[in-house]
C-alpha cells in the first residue's frame, strides 16, 4: 500500500517552512493548483487565494519568512483516494517577536496524480488575532 | 446502499434549528456525544465543549433561538464509513436583528450506530466577529 499523498505533502510543507528546503514540496504541487485560506488578508498578507505553482510557492515562502513550526497535533483526519480533510493544532513561533502563537485549522485537499491541485483552509481566526496582536478584543455579549 | 448517517443529520439539524422539530435530531444524537464548537465563548454562549445528548439537545436550542439558516453551500466533503468532515458556506438570519450573516464551518464528525458520538466544529470567526458587531476591527498589518 503506498503512502497517501497527503502525508508526503505534510512533510514536505514543514521541511519548506522550517528548513527553507522546497525542493520536495515543488514537485508535489499541480501546475495548476487552486489554493485559498480563508481570513484577514489585510493583517496576514499570506491569507487569501492563490493559483498555480509559482504564487503558492511564494506565498509559502512568505509564511515560512514568518513563522516555525514547533508542534503539530493532528486531531482529526480522513483520507479519500486523492483527497484528505484534517484538523490540526499548530505550535508555532513568531519569527520577528520570538512569540508562540497556537493555531488550529481545518483543510480540505484534492490530489492529482499525488500532487496537490485544490486545497480550502479554514483557520480560527479570531483567536489568531487576538495573540497576534498580544491582547484580547473586547467583545460585547451578543447572543442570549 | 444505505444513505450515510451525515445527511440524516444534516437535515434533522436544520430542521431542528428552523422549525424547533427536534425529534428527528434527538434520535440521532449518541448518549454520551462529544461536541465542541470552536470560537470566542463571551460573545457567543453557544459556542465552546458540551457532553452528552441533554447539553448538545440544549445548545441547539440556543442556536435555533439566534439564528435561522437561509442556505447551505456544502464546499467540500469527505465521507468514511462512520465519519464525515465538510466545508459549508451558511447563509444565517440573526433573529434579535433580522440581519443577514454568512458563515464558512469546517466540521468533523463520528457516528456510532447512526448517532452523533463526536464532532469538532471551526468556525471563520473573525469574519463572524466582524459581522456580529456591524463593522470592521482595525487591524494592524503584522506580517511582510
């Protein structure tokens, strides 16, 4: 049985991220692949929705300029013959203030020939906010 | 083939939430259930860690008092055998205001024998924050 394409592109991601190493992620990403994660562009320039190889390349280099990546805990997962849906707790350190930041994202990826050609990625972006910017939003109480 | 436990309750859920039926949803939910709603608590009550069937019954509750859902645009699915993850794009009514809300959720969900027993719920929530409040939260722009 051959290793799902999901895993491979996981370990490739981090090595980019966290060893500047993108030779093994270029080669598991489709030409043409569609890619968005969805929140505040204007605080991440790194967020929003990119196409083919060479923007998702870049824009994981921006992220990789930004941040590493310390723990990974995958809470949930489910794998389709070329496609994987997960959970994951990220551990990560902002590069220019030393700070942890902990993040949790859900992804939805399709593969085409082991490569990745779509790939949706939802993060839960308030609490993003709030330790990026290092103190909390005061939110009014809205809902009974 | 048997049609998979997500769209029996897929459609209970929503017909709980919009036309307080709970019978079809209450038959569908495990006993012991494990649920959690990522998401800022203070602002929204109903989001956050419930157990068992009376507490989730109950939350469901709290969100059909909130909101009514308008549509549902399922963006992306994965089904196992006694698991489904999805994306969904909702379009919600927010009672106490009558304003519209749109809402993108990523869920991960188990079933044993036809009922909920797990599910883990993230949601866009700066956006919701945002939409909540009525207006934009001014962000600093913090990464290159």
């Amino acid at each position: 049985m051959t290793e799902h394409s999901l895993w491979r592109f996981s370990r490739a991601l981090h090595r980019a991220i966290d060893e500047r190493q993108y030779a093994d992620l270029e080669a598991l990403i489709d030409d043409d692949v569609d890619w968005a994660i969805y929140g505040p562009i204007d605080m991440f320039p790194f967020f929003g929705a990119r196409r083919g190889k060479a923007a998702v390349l870049d824009v994981i280099r921006r992220i990789a300029d930004n941040v590493r990546v310390h723990r990974v805990n995958r809470e949930s997962v489910l794998l389709g013959v070329d496609s994987a849906a997960s959970m994951i707790r990220y551990s990560l350190t902002a590069l220019d203030s030393n700070k942890p930041i902990s993040l949790r994202l859900a992804h939805f990826a399709q593969f085409k020939a082991g490569r990745l050609s779509n790939i949706r990625v939802l993060v839960d972006t308030f609490d993003l906010v709030e330790q990026a910017l290092g103190r909390p939003i005061h939110l009014p109480k809205l809902a009974s």
